[in-house]
C-alpha cells in the first residue's frame, strides 16, 4: 500500500466518522410532535416558538376568569409531560418566601426591621448578621449571589445528588458558618443573591420554631393551598430525583439528572420539584389573594436597575414587577439552572397568570410566557438573537471549547504524519480523543447546528487513523537524544485529563 493510498484510507475513514457523528454526535433539544392535554393551547405554544427554541419537553399553564388549560409539549426520553410531571423550579421558590414573610409579619413572629441575627444566632457578630429580612427580601442586602464560588465543579461533572462531595455545603449549619465569613458589598442596591433568600428562609423557619424550612413552608403554604404534589431535596438527601420527574437536559441534548451545584440545594432557595396543577393554584391564589400573605408580598418595595434581570422595574418581597409595555406591568419570577427552566407571571388586573416550565433553560421563557399572558400573536426570539439567563454566566465558554477542539485537532492532523514513536501517537490519540468527548458533552450546539461537530472532528479522525497506519514502522519509543523524559512527562497530564473528561461525559441518569 503507497503513502498516498494510505492517507486516502485514512480520509475515507474519517468522514464515515463525521457522518456517524451526524447520526449519533450532540444536536441541539427539539421539541417532537407529542401533546398532552389542551390541544388548542398546545398548537398555539409551537406557533410560537422559533425552530432554533432549544426546548426538548415543556408544560404550560394559562390561568384566566374562565378557568385554567394545561397543555404539555414533546418528551424527554419518551415520556410526555402533563399537569401532574414534575418540573425543577428552581428560583420561583424564592417566592415562597415572600409569601411566608408576609404571613409571618401579620403574625407577628418577624418584623421588616428584624436582622438575621436576631432570629438565626449562629450569625451574631458576622455582616451577614446585621442584614434586615426586607433586604433579604428585596435583594439589597449586599450579600454576594452564591455563598461561594466553588459550584461550577458540580455543574460540569452533571451531579445528580445534591450532595456533591465536600465542594457542596452539607446542610443548614455549614451553609451558616459560609455565611458568617462573607462581607457586604453592594448593601442597600438591588443585587440578585440566592444566598440571601435561602437565608430569609431558614429566618423565617427558626422564627416559627419549626424544624426544617420544608416542614414550615408545606404547613403555611403548600398544604393550604393543595399543593400536595410539591416536594423538596436539601443537601441532606441522598436522593433528590421525586416520582414522575421530567429529566433535565442542557442546551446541547446531554442528559442531566438533576445536576444541582452547592447551596443550590438548600431548599429554601432553589430545591422545589411541582408540577403544573399545583403551579397553577399556586399563581391563582397568590393573584387574587387568597394564598396565605395575599397580595401583600407582590406589593412593590424597591426600584430595580439590572440588566440582568431584562425588564424588571420594581421588586416586593421577592416578586417583581415586570413591564408588559409603557403602561402596564405584571408580577412575575423564572428561575433556571442550566438543565431547567421555569417562569410564573400574572396579571391582576386581567385575572390571568402563565406558568412555563421546561427541561431545558431557554433564556427565552420569559418570552414565550408574556406572549401568552398577552394573547399575542409575535413569536419569541430565536435563541441566535438574544441570549440571556444562566448563558450570562457560561458564555462564552461553549465557544472558547469549540475554538480549542478545533485547533487540537487540526494541530493532530497534522502532527500525525511528524510523530516518531508509537508512546507520541498514543498521548496524541488520548488528547484528540478527550477533547472531542468534552466538546461533545459541553460545547456550544445551542449557538450551531449539530452537524457542525462532525465538520471539526474530521481533521481528529483523519489524525487518528493516519497514526493507526504508521503504528508498525514507529518504535516505541523516540531514539537517543530526543527527548524520551519529555514524552513520559506529557503522559501523566495526559491520561489524568481523559479520566477527568471521563467524569463529565459519563451518562448522569
């Protein structure tokens, strides 16, 4: 066989492995034809969304004077959702506090002015301590976002437990002694904190004497409004995937399950799986203020100023004001991790309220939320025309890994001809190979087709087969002089990233 036959098997193998990358490689979440529930509603949720919506499985809920219509929309791993899945709820909790903070003020257990340290005395004498509960409660406490910055391992490695090793605060009393250490920034602005409102939460519980946040919040909230179908995880789970639980999916089709980082967990903040039925009570009766705190909680509190959160003028305790256009605004919070999506908006003065709920983060949710609050007949935005939500804090990191997959693996084509020994071709092999995983796993097929990673993995492939061929003539290791320590230095990176990469890739449920 000639060198030039050589090199042609090697094309002909690499696109054959282009084209399975086709077939098999990462494509970005599509919504199939599958519906449940109102027929109309769905139909009139897909004429709204771009082709480009990177939503895999959804359920919607349109409240109205008339009554209320669910309609769920695609699947996730065969499974259709309807008013009775369970959705992650991710921040919309936060709600749930401003409600509780309402009833527990009418009840005289905290006041506005009331510091954290009053009611959670492990913070006596910190910053953290001296923050009032309507700072809390309208974000302008100073608190950072997170209680630390060490979450992105979680995120990355697709956890499913939400106890993620000894990264993670493990329960209320080390998330308390986090929280003692941390200084104020930005007091008395509005600063989006998820520390603040998980401490709110664990405030408000230590003030009605109950045991646990979930145990207060289901006896004051959910169980008065027959939310049965709502349950919380903490840190302290071992399991935190319910019954009847949609699985999450990111951007780029990876199957989630449920991935939640850090004090994400603590259930005060973020930890909620619902459903669209008890959604729906839920935004009913917080409305027309029949939900326990009424309408005091959505009542406006503090001017807000942050890109952000696009659109928000005024917040409450915890619920904003959304501007619908020049002269009329609505109550409204989402929430998202990068495997979910969910928005709740309401309406008073109509009587109408959506709720949306998705296994994907769609940073356009909010869109397709007001679009049906509006009866507007103006599709969202695609996803290429304006990014938002959690890709604020990921971008461009998709992209960056696609740019350097690209230049590996054109840097192995054309090395593959260079290589002098089979130990150089093995390290090369490696590289090309965990590189190609991680960019699958993690790269940017929300921004680009699918397809387009079978276009970067053919100069990789190529690379691949053509050191395949020349394994015989190469000995093992290069000759005298040529830098033999070198190549067995580069060996325990090597194989360290593709045990790494192995982490991030693997199925997580």
């Amino acid at each position: 066989m000639t060198k030039i036959t050589k090199r042609g098997v090697a094309l002909l193998v690499a696109v054959a492995a282009a084209v399975l990358a086709v077939v098999a490689g990462p494509r970005t979440p599509h919504i199939d034809g599958n519906t449940s529930g109102d027929a109309d509603l769905a139909a009139r949720v897909r004429s709204l969304l771009p082709d480009d919506a990177g939503l895999e499985a959804l359920h919607v809920s349109v409240i109205s004077p008339e009554g209320v219509r669910h309609a769920g929309l695609g699947s996730s791993d065969g499974v259709v959702p309807d008013e009775h899945s369970r959705f992650g709820l991710g921040s919309v909790t936060k709600t749930f506090n401003g409600q509780l903070l309402a009833v527990a003020i009418a009840r005289g257990e905290v006041a506005e002015s009331d510091t954290l340290a009053t009611h959670i005395p492990e913070l006596e004498g910190s910053q953290a301590g001296t923050v009032t509960l309507l700072e809390l409660a309208t974000h302008t406490s100073g608190l950072p976002r997170e209680a630390r910055s060490d979450w992105v391992w979680p995120w990355v490695s697709g956890s499913e437990s939400a106890s993620s090793g000894d990264r993670a605060p493990q329960g209320e009393q080390e998330f308390l002694r986090q929280a003692r250490t941390l200084t104020l920034s930005t007091r008395g602005t509005f600063s989006y904190s998820n520390l603040g409102a998980d401490l709110l939460g664990i405030a408000l519980a230590r003030a009605a004497g109950a045991a646990s946040w979930q145990d207060y919040a289901t006896a004051r909230l959910l169980q008065p409004l027959g939310m049965n179908d709502t349950v919380f995880t903490s840190v302290d789970d071992a399991v935190t995937v319910p019954e009847r639980a949609i699985k999450g999916k990111w951007e780029n089709g990876r199957t989630v399950m449920p991935g939640t980082p850090g004090q994400y967990d603590l259930p005060a903040g973020h930890s909620t799986w619902t459903t669209g039925a008890d959604m729906a009570r839920y935004a009913q009766a917080v409305m027309d203020g029949t939900a326990p705190g009424g309408t005091t909680a959505w009542q406006p509190r503090q001017s807000i100023n942050d890109t952000l959160i696009r659109s928000a003028t005024q917040i409450g305790y915890l619920w904003m004001r959304w501007r619908l256009d020049d002269d009329r605004s609505a109550i409204y919070h989402g929430g998202g991790l990068p495997w979910y999506g969910t928005v709740v908006i309401m309406d008073p003065a109509s009587g109408r309220a959506v709720v949306v709920m998705a296994n994907t983060a769609l940073a356009r949710l909010d869109s397709l939320a007001q679009a049906l609050l509006d009866d507007s007949q103006e599709p969202v935005p695609s996803q290429a025309s304006l990014r938002g939500g959690v890709d604020r804090f990921i971008f461009p990191f998709p992209l960056v890994l696609a740019a350097v997959l690209v230049a590996v693996l054109l840097w192995a084509a054309w090395r593959a001809e260079r290589l002098g020994s089979r130990l150089a071709t093995v390290i090369r092999t490696v590289d090309v190979l965990a590189w190609a995983a991680l960019a699958a796993a993690l790269g940017p097929w929300i921004w680009v087709p699918g397809w387009t990673y079978a276009l970067m993995l053919l100069p990789g492939a190529y690379a691949i087969v053509r050191m395949a061929l020349r394994w015989r003539e190469l000995p093992w290791q290069p000759g005298p002089g040529k830098l033999r320590w070198w190549l067995w230095a580069r060996l325990v990176p090597c194989v360290a990233f593709a045990v790494l990469v192995l982490l991030v890739v693997m199925p997580k449920g």
